[in-house]
C-alpha cells in the first residue's frame, strides 16, 4: 500500500493532431493525492487540467502511464472489474447548463445515479434518499419535480454537486465547477463544496484558473504549463513563496481589488504560448521565460525538492529575474 | 474644465416580452471625462452591456432605448437617424466583446478584415490599407505582426484574436472604445497584457468604458466607477473613493465577496440569494430583497441616487444621512 488515496506515475496523453502531429496534452506527470485533501490544480486555457482531471478518474486512458487508487493500479483493470471502483469517482462540471438533461426532473437527475449503483430497493426509499441529498446542496424540497431550466445557475449547481455526491463517493473532480457563476454565487457554491468534503470526508482535485478560488480550498497546489507540472506543494507555500518563474508570473498577473497599486508596473510575459503540438525542447517555459539559459534549452528540469514542496526549473533556488 | 467624451442622461431601455416589458436599464445617468477610463462594474443581467449598446445604438430588437439622451463629444446623438449613428460607429466610437469570435469573420484571414474595416471607413487605397493595417497590428502589440495577418481567426489565440478586435476598433482612432468584459474569457496572463494595450489606447486620446465583473480588472485601469444593480446605477464614486468606502450594501457585498490571494479563510462572504427576475422587481429598493440593512421604508419606496458628498452617489436610504 502506498498510502495515498490516489496516485498518477508517469500519466502522458497524446491526442492525434492535424498533420501527423499529437498534441501533447499531458506529459509524464506523476503526483500523490491523500485521503482527505483537497489539491488544487491551476494553470492557463489547454495547459491539459482538465484532460489530467478525466485521467485521474478513469474517463480517458492514458497513452502511457498508470494510475492508483487505494495502492490498486486501475489502469490496468478490465472494465468489469473497474466497474465496482467507478462508483467511487464523480465528476462535476463547469457548465451547469449543459450537464443536466433538460427532460429530467431534479427528482430523477439525482436518483440516477442512486439507482444506477442499486443503493435504495424502492421508488420510495430512492426518493426520500434524493430529498435528504437536496438537503445537503441547500435546495428546497419543494423544488423536486421542476426542471433545470427553473433554477437559476448557482441551483443548477448545487444539483450537478448533489448528483456527484449521490452514491457516495470518496473522490471528486471539480472541473471549474464556479467559473460561469456570478461573484455572490460563486462564494456560495466553494462554501457548500467545502462544507461537504468534511462532512461526508470527501477528497477533491479542484481544477481552476482561477488562484483566489483555489487559494480558499486547496491544501496543497498544482502548477501547470503546457501539459507539465511546474510546481507543486502547500498552497500557503507556494503563494507566498513561488519558486517557479512561471507561478511568478501568474500571481503576479492577478488583478487586486486595491487601486492603491494601480500604475505599479507589472511584469507583462513575453510572445505567446507555445504550441501544445509543438512543444518546446528542453523547459517548456523557456521560449516565454526572462531567466532561461542554453542549459534550459538542452535538457529538461525534472520535478525536485526546494524546501517543502517541488519545482521543475534549474534555477528555481534564485528568486525573481 | 474637463471635456466629456461621454454623457449618458436617465437612459432607459424597454423590453418587452410576453409575460410584460422589463427595463433592463432603467434612467441610468453617466459620465466618461476626456482622457479616462470609467468602468461600470455589477453581475450578469444588471444591465451592464445593454447600456453599452444603446449608447452605441447596438440594441437587438425588440429592446427600445425608451428614454434619455446619450451625448458624444457635447453632440445629442440618440436622436440622429440610423444612417449617421452607423457613420460614428468605427469613426467616433467603438466596441469590443467578451467573446471576439462572435464579431470576426471565421472564414476571412485577419489581415483582411482589418484592410476591409479601414477601407470602409477612410478612402484609401488597397496599398495604404493594408500599411495601415500592419501598423495596427504593430500597436496592439501582435507578436510577428506581418504573418499573423494571413491567419484565419481560429489560428490565433484568444489573446490574439482580442488583439485582433482592438486594432479594428482601432481603425479611425475612435474618441469612445467601449469594453464590454474585453478579459474576462482570457488567461490572466493575457489580461494583464491586454488592460496595459487599453492604458495605452487612453494614453494615445481614446476614452474607455470599461463594463467588467471583476473588482481587480476595476481597481486596477478605472478612474471612475459605477455600480449597477437590477437595471440602475446604485452607487457611483471615484475608484479610490469606492474601493476606501464603498456605501451601497450592495457594492459592500461585493466587497466582501473578494476573494484574497495573500491569506485563507474558514468560510468565503456571501451575498444571500440571487439577482431578482426583472418581471418581479420588489416594489421599493431592488436590493431589498438581499439587503441586510433593509427596513420598512426600503421595501415601499425606490431611494433615490443622491451625492452623499460631492463626486460620490449612492441610491440607499441608509447611506443618504452617511450613517454606516
Ligand atoms: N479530445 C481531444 N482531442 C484532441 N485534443 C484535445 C482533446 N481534449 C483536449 N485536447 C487538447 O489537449 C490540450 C489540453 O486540453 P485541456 O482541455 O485538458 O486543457 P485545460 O487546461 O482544461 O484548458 P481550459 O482551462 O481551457 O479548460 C489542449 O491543447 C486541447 O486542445
Ligand atoms: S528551467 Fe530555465 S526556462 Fe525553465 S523555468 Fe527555469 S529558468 Fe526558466
Ligand atoms: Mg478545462
């Protein structure tokens, strides 16, 4: 046993891209998730948090790489026998307009996945089991039998929440399940999704761009770029302390709600992003990086130990350029 | 004195539909000085980008500006007819979207359109347009300017393609740039690069108004704010002054509602519930509903927006005597 709730070593996925190319969606990551913690998982548009997310629970195959969960290698599993660990694994979505099936009452979207797993014998008990759920995501009861297209986006949320939660399951995926909420609501929903990890002992890789949501509930935080982990550790840590040039960049770039800044000049990141089809030699920052030498572009920094938490770049002992 | 790009007076947009009309934007009143970027700041559905198309005469129909004056450099415009508004659209003023996939051409290269948007506008030949256009590209900044212009828009990036859309706004060095949530679909990296170009743009003598949901993006390019909420301005304030004391509950919970960077929390503010429907508005204040701070008075009466001193404004009963 490994200890760990869940483990990636060495995950890749390719996707066929045009031209004979593939794009490199997610490279060789390996990382640890405990029972209990919440890791956070930032990084910008296509830098492949989402592609790792359905990895990690199985909803896509790695091309090469495995993944375990409670020490078992499910990679390997036949479908059947993946089937009874399946259960144990939801995800929830950003859009809380297009996860829920517009023909279905709230009543039948949360007792899917109730009878799906045979967990209640009658209609009756199925029921029940779903008002109990709506009570946990604070929906009204009298709410039952309406239609998503009722409910304003934050509920629709909180039913998409109360479908991952349904067949109890010990790990969750949270794709940017607030990123098309309004502000109010969004608090709302982290609230309720912190609420329910400790009350129902829940562990969460919690996928955002966004660093102020992931600040609130993640224990520890994952940097990527470019389908690569940049760093990794203690959230407190690592946004006090960023020792990869590009989380320096992105908690840099995150506009404060305090004028008394304005006109401080911020440091912009040079050209643009690399193609994922196309990735760089070498670091995969390198081509946008102001500290990048010749050494950066020989060969490739492997994920290693600076105090408590990991970093993929030679130089990440040096503080900012 | 200060020239005003912009001046918007009690506008008011009527939609109707068939459960009754809504007003969307109800008798908002607001200022853009020459040589500032004014934001307007609220969530989904309070009427921030309606306001921008009305002031830009951009209102889908059946939506009807019912009320009020929009005044461009000093000249009423909301009078003229659709002829000459079309002439000061891309001349005078122009606008910029969340989604910049939504106003490109998907099938023309963006070199092309930038030249078309140009020669539409100026009567230069094809020669000139196309310098022009690399030189618009140049200064909005697009990395590799001369090969970018034969891509076609789904060859860029989002950052791009946002770049992309300011160099056509750009065109005939508009006096007004509207930004209707120009960053919020993009990586804060790329928004970063994207709020310096618009400090650039004001630099260079266009204004902006800048719509966003974001209190950062706010706090970070804007001289002056307006807060809106269910379809009016609630609060209006310069941007130093807003951020130290805002009044409004509203504009409070928003405050509270900012998530920190710098430290964790037990439990994140909230505001209760949600944006009221615009067919079911409460009878008084339409934040009554989610106020804590409401009373009896709140709940029959709309307050009024009132200078709690000068150059802030607020639309409460409870801020009017300036009592916290
Ligand atoms: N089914 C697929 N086929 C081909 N390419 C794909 C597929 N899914 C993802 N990709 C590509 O893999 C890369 C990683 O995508 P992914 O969706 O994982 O990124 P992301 O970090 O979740 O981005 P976002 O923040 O925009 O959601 C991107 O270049 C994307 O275009
Ligand atoms: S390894 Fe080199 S290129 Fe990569 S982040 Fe570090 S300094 Fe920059
Ligand atoms: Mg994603």
């Amino acid at each position: 046993m490994s200890g760990y709730l869940l483990e990636a070593r060495n995950v890749t996925k390719l996707f066929p891209a045009a031209g004979k190319k593939k794009v490199h969606a997610v490279s060789d990551v390996s990382l640890q998730i405990r029972e209990g913690e919440t890791l956070g998982l930032v990084g910008e548009s296509g830098c492949g948090k989402s592609t790792l997310g359905r990895l990690l629970i199985r909803l896509l195959a790695p091309t090469s790489g495995e993944v375990r969960f409670r020490g078992e290698n499910i990679t390997a599993l036949k479908d059947s026998d993946f089937r009874r660990i399946r259960k144990e694994m939801q995800l929830v979505f950003q859009d809380p307009y297009a996860s829920l099936d517009p023909r279905m009452t709230v009543r039948d979207l949360v007792a899917e996945p109730i009878e799906t797993w045979r967990l209640c014998g009658s209609r009756e008990e199925v029921t029940d089991r779903v008002r109990e759920l709506l009570r946990a995501v604070n929906v009204p009861e009298e709410f039952l039998y309406r239609y998503p297209h009722q409910f304003s986006g934050g509920q629709r949320q909180r039913i998409g929440i109360a479908r991952a939660i349904a067949a109890d399951p010990s790990f969750i995926v949270c794709d940017e399940p607030v990123s098309a909420l309004d502000v109010s609501v969004q608090n709302q929903i982290l609230n309720l999704l912190r609420d329910l990890k400790t009350s129902r002992k829940l562990t969460y890789l919690f996928i955002s761009h966004d660093l102020s949501v992931v600040r609130y509930l993640a224990d520890r935080v994952c940097i990527m770029f470019l389908g690569k982990i940049c760093e990794i550790g203690d959230t407190e840590e690592i946004y006090t302390r960023p020792r990869h040039p590009y989380t320096r960049f992105l908690l840099d770039a995150v506009p404060v709600p305090d004028p008394s800044v304005r006109g401080k000049e911020i440091r912009l990141l040079k050209g643009e992003p690399p193609s994922p089809a196309d990735p760089p030699t070498g670091c995969r920052f390198r081509t946008r990086c102001p500290r990048a030498t010749e050494k950066c572009a020989a060969s490739e920094p492997e994920l290693r130990y600076i105090g408590g938490v990991q970093a993929a770049c030679y130089y990440a002992e040096e503080g900012p350029a | 004195m200060n020239e005003m790009t912009l001046e918007v007076s009690g506008l008011t947009v009527c939609y109707p539909t068939e459960k009754g009309a809504i007003f969307p934007v109800k008798d908002v009143s607001l200022k853009v000085p020459a040589g500032s970027i004014v934001g307007i700041v609220g969530e989904s559905g309070c009427g921030k980008s309606m306001t921008a198309r009305a002031v830009m005469g951009l209102l889908r129909s059946p939506g009807k500006v019912t009320a009020g004056k929009v005044f461009l450099c000093g000249r009423e415009i909301t009078a003229l007819p659709e002829k000459e508004r079309r002439k000061l659209r891309g001349n005078e003023m122009s606008m910029i979207f969340q989604e910049p996939m939504t106003s490109l051409n998907p099938v023309m290269k963006v070199g092309k359109q930038v030249e078309e948007a140009i020669r539409l506008h100026t009567d230069c030949s094809r020669e000139e347009a196309k310098r022009r256009t690399l030189e618009l590209f140049r200064e909005v900044e697009i990395p590799e300017a001369e090969t970018r212009l034969s891509c076609y828009p789904h060859q860029l990036s989002g950052g791009l393609r946002q770049r992309v859309m300011i160099a056509m706004a750009m065109v005939c060095r508009p006096r007004l740039l509207i930004a209707d949530e120009p960053t919020t679909a993009l990586d804060v990296t790329v928004e970063a690069q994207i709020l310096k170009l618009l400090e650039h743009l004001r630099d260079a003598g266009t204004s902006v108004l800048m719509i966003s949901h974001n209190l950062g993006v706010i706090a970070r390019v804007c001289d002056e704010v307006y807060v809106m909420y269910a379809g009016r301005v609630v609060e209006q304030a310069s941007t130093e002054r807003l951020f130290e004391q805002p009044l409004h509950p509203y504009s409070r919970g928003l405050f509270r509602s900012v998530r920190s960077l710098r430290e964790g929390c037990e439990t994140l503010e909230t505001i209760p519930g949600v944006v009221p429907n615009l067919l079911r508005l409460p009878q008084g204040c339409s934040f009554s509903l989610r106020c804590p701070e409401c009373g009896e008075k709140c709940e029959k009466t709309m307050p009024e927006l009132l200078e709690t001193e000068p150059g802030h404004a607020v639309r409460c009963f409870r801020a009017e005597g300036g009592e916290e």
